[in-house]
C-alpha cells in the first residue's frame, strides 16, 4: 500500500472513467469485482464522466461505483477518487458550486464521504482563497478526507498551497499530472521537485499513453486496433517509441508479465508517484493491469526503460 494523506491505496489506481461510456454496467462492474478480487482499492472518477458520450449528460461513472458498491456493502474498503470543476453544467471552483457539486457526487456514488476530491482542473477565474476555503469547509464537515489538484501547473499548485498554509486550511495532499514512460519532461522539469520538496502524493494519469504501452499499436498492426483512443496512441509510433517497446518486450518476457504491468511497474517506482491510473473497458484488458500490483521492477530493468525513454 502506498500513502496519500492518511488513506492507504493500492499500487493501480482503476481509472474508472471508461465506466457509462466503452464500458456499460455490468461489464463495469465485471472489472471492478475482478480488480477488487485481485487486492485493488483505488479507485478514480470524476462528475464529469463521461458526459460527451451520446445519451449521458455526466456523473454516470459516478453512478455505476455507487451501484456497486451498495450491491456489494464494500464502501469501507474503497477508497473513491473524484473531482470537481469540468463538468459543462458545473464548472469551476467557486465556493458555490464545489458545494453543490459535492453533494451531487456523494447523492450518485451513494455514499456519505469523498475520499479523496480533486479540483479536476485549475480556475483562474475563482480566487484561490475561495476554492480553499470551500474545500476545508467539506473537511470539516466530514464529506471529505482529502483534497487533490489535477492538471495544475507547479506555479499554480504552490501559490495554492501557500494560499491554504497560510489561511490554516485543509490543502491538497496529491496532484494528478499526465505522465508515463512516454510523457516525462513536464512533469520531471517542473512539478516533481515541487512534489518532492512538499510530500506531495503524485497519482499520474494516462498511465499507459493511451494504450501505446500496452504493445498493441506497432508498425503494421496499429491501424488494426479499434479504440477511441487509438489516434492518440498511434502518435507514439516514432523511433522513440519503438525502444520503448523493445526494452518493454524484453522484460515483458523475463518477467512473465504483460508489457503494460510493465510500463505501470516504472511509473509506480518514480519518486513522489503512489499510484498510477489506468483504465479498462474489459476483464480482458484488466488481467493485463492486475500483475502490477505485485510487480517491482530491478534497478537494472529500472534504468533501461528510463534510458530507453530518455
């Protein structure tokens, strides 16, 4: 287990954004009984998923964990990640709308606490002592545990936790940046000696660079491979990313582990990182997420994959 705050997770963080969306209800939750069998915990939404899909209008990810987890009386041994801020019909970090928002989200996930609620993207337009002061104010009253900024740049997340130190208020304790094997010079350059200097809890998304770690988007099978995030991921495609690849298919097969247990493995050692998200639309596409969980990776495999992405 890893720490954020005082919660314990677990070293994959589900990425549950696929659930109302690639994945409908009984295959979510499928995946979720099959990550929690595995020893999963952590688990990562936000209200806002996935409202560009024909016929939602957000919130339903939301909906199908707080199904879940009445169906199975398991709330106490999940640790629920959600977020405020992106939704088209509630937006930003005001005062008034993290509140109304909170409640929205604890009405769908069926339950009476957050345990970890991130502001889903930085509001420039909202003073930072507002969107503090509406975070400590669910702290306080026991709707919230902990408190996360995603998408925020190191400028932004430091004036905010200034903000919050200063006033004497509940601060975020993680941030969630894109960073993977394939996305490293942002988040190296310029928000990990933040997180370092402050112990500030690192929970990366888009683990797996939108599937390309995963070894099923290669010179002359890329184009084979049906997925909504297939464009993105072909991107990746270049003399780079074949290293990637290669190095990952060489451990892949010492190891006995899918090339994407691999790449999470990576992420999960970097320093400030405690759980790296991934996402899967099946259980198939899950087994391959699973061993990560188990997984730690030599200093000499370690350094061949950095090297290699270098």
């Amino acid at each position: 287990m890893a720490k954020i705050g005082d919660l314990d997770v677990s070293r994959l963080c589900l990425g549950a954004n696929v659930f109302g969306w690639t994945a409908d209800r009984d295959t979510s939750f499928a995946i979720l009984d099959g990550y929690a069998a595995a020893g999963g915990n952590f688990l990562d939404t936000a209200d806002s998923y996935m409202w560009r899909a024909p016929g939602n209008s957000g919130g339903e990810s939301e909906t199908i964990i707080g199904e879940w987890m009445a169906s199975r009386g398991n709330r106490d041994d999940v640790v629920v990640a959600t977020k405020v801020g992106s939704l088209p019909t509630r937006p930003g970090l005001s005062a008034a709308n993290i509140a109304a928002a909170c409640e929205d989200s604890l009405r769908r996930l069926r339950t009476d606490r957050i345990d970890l609620y991130w502001a889903h993207k930085d509001d420039p337009e909202t003073g930072q002592d507002e969107t503090a002061e509406a975070f400590d104010a669910l702290v306080r009253a026991g709707k919230v545990r902990e408190l996360g900024a995603s998408n925020f740049s190191a400028g932004r997340l430091s004036s905010a936790l200034e903000v919050s130190a200063k006033a004497g208020l509940a601060s975020y304790v993680a941030l969630q940046p894109h960073y993977n094997l394939m996305e490293r010079s942002e988040f190296e350059n310029t928000l990990a000696p933040l997180l370092a200097e402050t112990g500030i809890a690192c929970v990366p998304y888009y683990g797996l660079a939108k599937g390309f770690l995963t070894g099923k988007y290669r010179t002359g099978a890329a184009a084979d491979v049906e997925s909504v995030r297939a464009e993105g991921a072909r991107a990746y495609l270049d003399e780079r990313g074949e290293r990637v690849l290669a190095v990952l298919d060489r451990i892949s097969a010492d190891r006995g582990a899918p090339l994407g247990a691999v790449a999470l493995a990576w992420l999960a050692e970097q320093p400030t990182v405690a759980s790296p998200i991934a996402s899967a639309r099946t259980s198939e596409q899950l087994d391959g997420l699973l061993p990560v969980l188990g997984l730690e990776l030599t200093s000499d495999e370690l350094a061949a994959l950095t090297a290699a992405s270098g």
